[in-house]
C-alpha cells in the first residue's frame, strides 16, 4: 500500500510554520517507502513558540474550567472521528499493527475524558477549618510546559500531558519524536486547533531543539518520556532556572512467577506472552525479565515457548493475523541483537518464537524475530539494560526471598508483575520496588487512566494519568487566615 509521503508541520502561535528543512520518515515495513515528511525547527523557532506559549499563558490561566473542558471535548470528538486515518498512519510510520495503533488512540481517548472528567474536583479550592481560624489551598497554573516525547507511544505519550495541562489551565510546547512524529502531529493540530491561539504550540526537530525547551527560562514545567540518559541532560539543562519536572523513563521490569502458578494455565500464559511482545516489546511497562520458580522452571519454559509460538504472528501490520509487526528502525535491532549477541557468546541458548507470516516482507523491513533467552544470568547485560525489543530472558529463583532480591536488582523500578496464587502474588508484590505492580496480568493489559502511573529510582519522578496525573501541573498555593496573627515567643 504505497501512497504520496503527507508533510507536517510546525504549530507557534496558532499558525501552521514550514521550515526550510525536512526530515523523511520512512515505514519500517517497507523502509524505502517515505511515509511523510516532518519539520526540522531551529533553536529560533522553537524560542517564538516558548514565546507564544508565554504571552497567552497571561489569559489561558485566568479561562473558566468549564470553556478548558468544553474545548477539549470538542478536540475528542474531532479524534474519535479520526481514529481510522490516525491509527493507520501511526502504523505505517511506526510499525506496530493497526490493532495497536487503534488502541493506542482508544487510551489516549480515555484519558483525555478521564481529564475533563476530573479536572473540577482536582482544582477546587480545599477549606479546612482549623482550631487556628481557616486555611484555604488553591491550585494555580504553573506557566509554559515543555512536553518532549518519545516514539514508542506517540499519540498517547503526548496527550498523557496536553490533556491536564491545558485543562489545568498551562500552556505547552510539544516536541515529539522524530522517529514517529506524523500521526501525533496530526493528532495534535486537531487539539489546537479547538484552543486559542498560543496554547498548544508544535516544534520538531532533534535534540538542539529538546535543549531549548528544556533550558529557557519562560518554560515552568518540563513534562519528558523517554530514556534515562535523555533524562539526565535534560536535568542538567534545566539546572540553571530550577524547573518543575515530570519524568517517565526507562524501564526494566521484572515478571514474577510464583511456585503455585498454573502453568497450564493457556489463558495466564498468552496475557504473559503478549506482556513480553506487544508492539514488538518497544514499551516502556513491557515485562523485559521473567523469574520463574525453580520448582516449576522446565515445565514453564515449555509451555511458555507453546503459548508463545501459538500468539507470536510477524507480518505486515495492517494483515489481519497479524500480532507483530517490525521494529521501528535500525539502531534499536543493533542495540537488542547486541545484547542477545552477548548473551549467546556467554552461553546463553537463544530460541527463536513465533511464525514469520511473509518471509519476503522479513527480509525487507526492520524485522527481528521475537526470541527467549535461557541460562543468562543476573548480571549479563541481557537482565540488566532494557532491551526495548522482541527477546525476553528466563531465569529461575530458588525461592521467594531470592525471586525479590533478582527483581529488586536494578536501577529502574517502572513496573512488574507477579504470577501464582493471589494472596501470595499479593504479598510479594508489597515489597517489589515499582511505581505499579500487577497480579496475574503485566503490561498495558493491567493499565488503567484512573490511577497514577509512573516509576520510582531511575524510572522517574512524578505520576501521570489519575487525578495526580492533572494535579502534576498545579503549583499547591496556600492561604491562611490565622486567628492567632502573631507568635507569642516574638519579642514584641
Ligand atoms: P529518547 O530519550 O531517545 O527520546 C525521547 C525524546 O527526547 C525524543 O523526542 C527526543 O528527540 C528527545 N531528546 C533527545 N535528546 C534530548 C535532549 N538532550 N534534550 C531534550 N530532548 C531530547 O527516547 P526514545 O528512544 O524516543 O524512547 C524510548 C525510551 O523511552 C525507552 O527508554 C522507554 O523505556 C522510555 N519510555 C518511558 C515511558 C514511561 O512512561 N516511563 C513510556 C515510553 C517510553
């Protein structure tokens, strides 16, 4: 299905911006295909759109809820229009399968109505009266937001903070990815478009621009996902003007399995099998280590190879049987076939999972076939970097105390899982160090808008989705009104 490469452009101030530069975006699938074209900004486009930001911010922050709300139920009509057109551009330049691409919108949808739900309640002044007279905490506005995001999740990374930073009454600059940046565009021309002009603005480009963003002083806020080491430089930038941060970053996450898990279980199994390999394992929350209990450990690996080659379909995103498609670009199957590489040379035994639908089509695009890794152990690079790929490694542990010291053993702490009995599962899940932890399912299939997502050590600082995920974009301003209006140890 080749069609005319589309062109994107920059958003500042209300205005659609052409830049002299171009970037190409290819499709994974077929990567002579050009999908479409995308702005390269410069450092002084990128400081008008801060600009822009900054002006309009004197009014957006003083706008009624209810005309913020209004305006951004209007943008989700608009987008629950576009599904269609959105999820398959998404998947012609992204390369997951168009059910993926579908629902990566559909969340993105939720989340929007769960802000304009919620936004109210969130930012209603609380007044508590006290045996010291009455103290009133308001949520104010912060100011200019600078939203960088990744290509993993584009659409739903990106509306995961326009959504609360508008409502909450913000103003932004959004930077996406330019290894997916046509869809999210489109998606966020929509949204835009239903604001004044200056409260979403757009730039594109690499990381001179993400510099800009992240170090002028008019920006307030930094709203990032995407890796660690992005994160790091990032910090550093915004050093010199102290900004607020939300940070989503990598993640390594750690899939428990307990001695009583069923393993023939074929239902347990797929959930498992699709939280290591949904959209080619390119997710942040995806269960990168499995932990499988010694007493079960053979008996596991056969029937996790069973579900896997059973839900394992590589093909053309947009065939109908199809589970996974290629990975986004080159670099991140060098960066995953090294560490498989390493694994290998160490020992490790690779076995390849899954049908390969259009051998043809493998051998043209970014494919890789998803793998499982055996006998590597605890320190090989393989467990402790995030693959961010279509291979998982299979350890067993001895018993309960050692399955928590493995999966506690990293720098990263995003997600995790643990499978068997629920009140035990349950118990073990208590002392897993992870922004979220779930039971007998992983990954996004245990997602949910309503309650706050994010990591703890190097996954991040912050929570998005949730009400925490809107009140991530207030300033806490307190007001007192004391009976007592002086101290009694204060000399007079
Ligand atoms: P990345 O860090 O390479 O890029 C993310 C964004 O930062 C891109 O828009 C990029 O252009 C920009 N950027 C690059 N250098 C910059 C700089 N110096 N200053 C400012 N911006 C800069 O990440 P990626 O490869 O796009 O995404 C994959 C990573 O994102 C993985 O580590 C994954 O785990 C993580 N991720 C985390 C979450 C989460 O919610 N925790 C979700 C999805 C992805």
């Amino acid at each position: 299905m080749m069609t005319e490469p589309i062109e994107i452009h920059a958003m500042i101030n209300g205005e659609t911006y052409k830049t002299e530069e171009n970037k190409p975006r290819e499709n994974p699938t077929h990567p002579d295909e050009i999908v479409g074209y995308a702005p390269v900004n410069t450092k002084e486009e990128t400081i008008q759109a801060i600009d822009a930001a900054h002006e309009t911010f004197k009014t957006w922050r003083r706008s009624e809820i209810s005309e913020r709300v209004e305006r951004m139920r209007n943008a989700i009509e608009k987008l629950k229009e576009e599904t269609p057109n959105l999820a398959e551009l998404l998947s012609r330049e992204h390369g997951k399968p168009l059910y993926d691409a579908e629902g990566e919108v559909t969340i993105s949808i939720m989340w929007m109505e769960y802000a304009c739900d919620n936004v109210e309640d969130v930012l209603k002044d609380q007044v508590e009266d006290h045996d010291n007279g009455r103290t009133l905490i308001a949520r104010d506005a912060i100011g200019v937001v600078s939203a960088i995001s990744p290509w993993n999740y584009p659409i739903s990374l990106s509306t995961i903070k326009i959504a609360p930073a508008l409502l909450t009454g913000n103003t932004m600059v959004l930077k996406p990815s330019p290894m997916a940046p046509l869809a999210v565009s489109k998606c966020t021309e929509m949204i835009a478009n239903e604001f004044p002009a200056g409260v979403l603005n757009m730039v594109h480009g690499e990381a001179d621009v993400g510099v800009e963003l992240t170090s002028n002083p008019k920006v307030a806020k930094i709203a990032f996902t995407g890796g660690t080491e992005t994160a790091k430089s990032i910090m550093k930038s915004a050093a010199d003007t102290i900004k607020q941060m939300t940070l989503e970053l990598g993640g390594n996450d750690a899939a428990i399995i307990l001695d009583d898990f069923d393993v023939h279980d074929e239902e347990a199994m797929r959930r498992l099998v699709i939280s290591n390999f949904l959209t080619a394992g390119q997710i942040c929350m995806i269960a990168k280590r499995i932990y499988v209990a010694k007493s079960i450990y053979e008996e596991f690996v056969e029937k996790y190879i069973e579900a896997a080659n059973k839900w394992i379909r590589v093909g053309d995103p947009f065939g109908d049987e199809v589970t996974i498609g290629p990975v986004n670009n080159k670099n991140q199957i060098e960066h995953v076939q090294s560490l498989i590489d390493d694994a290998k040379e160490k020992g490790a035994e690779v076995i390849k999972l899954g049908e390969i639908l259009d051998s043809d089509l493998f051998e043209e695009g970014y494919y890789m076939q998803p793998s499982v890794v055996l006998g590597a152990s605890q320190d090989d690079p393989i467990v402790q970097k995030e693959q961010f790929g279509p291979t998982v490694p299979i350890l067993p542990f001895e018993d309960d105390e050692h399955a928590l010291q493995l999966a506690n053993d990293s720098i990263y702490g995003l997600t995790s899982s643990v499978w068997g009995e629920e009140t035990h599962a349950l118990e073990i899940a208590k002392r897993i160090q992870a922004g979220t932890t779930m039971i007998n399912t992983a990954a996004v299939q245990g997602l949910d808008v309503r309650f706050p997502f994010g990591g703890v050590k190097q996954s991040g600082i912050g929570r998005e989705y949730g009400k925490e995920g809107l009140l991530a974009y207030t300033e806490t301003h307190v007001i007192n009104l004391p009976d007592e209006l002086d101290l009694p140890y204060i000399p007079k």
